[in-house]
C-alpha cells in the first residue's frame, strides 16, 4: 500500500486545508455470479452507483510511520474515517429506495438505530408486511401476536407506511391461515465497512444468518481501494482482503456478493 508523504510544514497546512472529495468506483468483483443477479435490477445498481460516486465532505488528518529509532517517523495524508463514513451514508439517504440499520429476526426485516443490523437494504416491502402478519396472526403465530404487530408499526415507520397502503386489505386476511405472497422484487442487504478488517468476518456471519431467515439474493460490501484505503487507518477492511476471505469460505457462502472497491480523489 502506497502512502501520500508529507515533507515540508507547508505540505500539512496544505492538506489539512482539503474539505472535499470526489469518490470513484476503483474495481468490482462478483463473487457467486453477482453479476446476473445484479442484471435483474439495473436500476438498483445505476443509482447506487451514483450515490457511491459523489463529492463527500472529508476531515484530512496527519498519520505518522515509524521508520526506526534512528529515523524517527515519516508523516503522510490520512483523513477521518468516521467522519467520512458518517458522510458517505449522508450521500445514500438521498436514495429513497433504501432503508437503513437493518436487521433480520424470525425471517422479518426491521430498522433500528442499533448497530447490529445492515447499513442499508432493498427489499420488498409488501412480502416483509405479509411474512410480519403470518407471523403475528398466522398459522404458527405468536403467542403475544398482536402486541408484536403493535409494536412493529410503532417502531418501523417503513412497515407502518407499507400497512396503510391501498390496496393491501389486512382486515380480509384470515387469523390462523397463513396469507400466501409472491416476492416481486429482489432482497438486497449492504455494508459499508471501513473499519478493523475483523470485521469482514462479523458481516459475513450477520449475512449467513439473515440468509438462513429470510433467503438473501445479493449482498453489496462496500470496502476502501486504492487512494481511500491509503487515507485510511491501517489494518481496515479492503477490497482485495475481502475477495480473499470470500474465497477462502466459498464453499460456505452460497449467497452473490457484489463488492465495491471505493476509491476517492482528494
């Protein structure tokens, strides 16, 4: 991995000056033949791509390198990779299509301003209010079903939304029966993970239960590449340590990743 180096006083001021960045996809892979799946919704990918490849605001910072005690440390170009990931997922709520913190319980999709979900998701929202009703009032619901299906409207506004949409008549459903729907679009969780590259690992398991739950057709990790990973901190997840761990556990994952190598020009 390269670094950007800075020599003089004049270089720190220079660059602790930057407050914009222009991202760039760097390089693609598509593991489990993401690319078909992909094909079936363009449009996902077209706006994605473009809420990925926007300006972001940045906040530069100052890294240092040890080059030995006789030489002391080197100086080089870093930027704050919280701040930037706070930014990045500014850029992605433009996209209305998305929901964001997104985890999966008993084959149903909620949001939660907890980390333990996905940072974004596309699914359909129609089958995820009909799998909740089964749930709730089904064949094998719960016990506590109708305080669940209370609680899931209050709590999830897209679920709620979904709810009071015309042409979903939940007062013909049957109590007992569960009510039979077919999926109209693809199921679509995302991550972007710009932090300690252990964490590739944790996002795969959360990907393996989720697909265990609710089936997974693609699964979108976004990872730091080329320049990004550079201003990064060391040890984050890349782009290429995450094709080697996908293939390293390929005969365990069976669900088509598409992962983005992010790149940035600042």
């Amino acid at each position: 991995m390269a670094y950007f180096w800075l020599e003089t006083d004049e270089d720190v001021n220079k660059w602790k000056s930057k407050k914009k960045g222009t991202l760039s996809i760097g390089d693609q892979y598509f593991f489990n033949n993401a690319n078909i799946i992909l094909g079936q919704d363009q449009e996902f990918a077209d706006v994605l791509i473009s809420n990925l490849t926007s300006e972001v605001d940045i906040i530069p910072t100052v890294r240092s390198k040890s080059e030995g005690k006789s030489k002391g440390s080197k100086y080089y170009k870093g930027i704050n990779i919280d701040n930037f990931n706070k930014s990045l997922r500014v850029n992605l709520n433009s996209n209305p299509n998305l929901l964001f913190e997104v985890y999966n319980e008993d084959g149903i999709f909620y949001t939660s301003n907890s980390k333990k979900g996905f940072d974004f998701a596309s699914i359909d929202t129609t089958h995820n209010l009909i799998n909740l009703w089964n749930l709730c009032y089904g064949r094998r619901s719960l016990h506590d079903g109708q305080s669940h299906w209370n609680k899931s409207l209050e709590n999830n506004d897209f679920i709620r939304v979904t709810s009071e949409s015309e042409g979903i008549d939940l007062e013909s459903f049957e109590k007992g029966i569960d009510v039979k729907i077919i999926k109209s679009s693809l199921t679509i969780l995302g991550e972007l993970q710009f932090g300690n590259w252990g964490l590739a690992y944790r996002d795969l398991f959360k990907l393996l239960h989720a697909d265990a739950n609710s089936g997974v057709d693609l699964f979108v990790y976004v990872a730091a590449h080329n320049n990004l990973l550079s201003y990064a901190s060391d040890n984050v997840v890349s782009y290429e340590k995450t094709i080697k761990i996908l293939n390293e556990f390929s005969n365990l994952i069976k669900v088509p990743i598409w992962v983005i190598g992010l790149d940035i020009t600042i």
